[in-house]
C-alpha cells in the first residue's frame, strides 16, 4: 500500500453476502495480527506506520462485524488484551466491595 489508510476513510462493502462478510472477517483478523507481528519485530524508534494502519483496519473490521450483527460480533471477535485487562479490573472490583 503506497499510502497509511486512516481510519474515518475506511469503507466497507454493502453487497457482501453472509459467508462473504465472515471470510471478509477472518482476512482483516489475519491481517491484523500480520501487522501486529511486524510492529513488534521492528526497532526501536524505527519510522514505520504499522500502529496507524493497524487502527485503520480494526475501524473496518467494527464495521464489518456491525453487519454481520451481535451475534456474529460476538462469537468471531477474539479476546483482546484490553478486553482481559478490563475484565480484571472489574473481577478485582468485585472482589473488594466482596472484602469491604
């Protein structure tokens, strides 16, 4: 790609059938995780432009994922890093009005 994809540019197609939009899904998610890969082999301090495509992607896979619904959204995303340091916190919380 010749230039860095921002995400309030991202579109996504609205013909894509069922299974269309779930290989679409899967594609972006190994993309991701290729771009994810290559932003944690770089140096330090190295001018690369994997985090703001990384961005842009995910914006396009949210999107995706709205087609296809909550109950696709849902079972196809996997568990981020955010998602289980959230779900921590909130297993810590509870722990303590538990305690308190």
């Amino acid at each position: 790609m010749s230039y860095t994809p921002h995400p309030e540019n991202m579109r996504v197609p609205q013909h894509l059938s069922e299974t269309e939009l779930h290989q679409a899904l899967d594609e972006l998610d190994a993309k991701i995780k290729t771009l994810r890969n290559r932003a944690h082999a770089t140096t330090v301090n190295s001018e690369n432009t994997y985090h703001e495509h990384i961005a842009a992607l995910e914006v396009k896979r949210a999107k995706l994922a709205d087609l296809v619904g909550p109950a696709g959204r849902t079972a196809e995303r996997p568990a981020s890093t955010w998602d289980e340091i959230r779900r921590g916190i909130d297993t810590l919380r509870e722990d303590l009005r538990n305690i308190i």
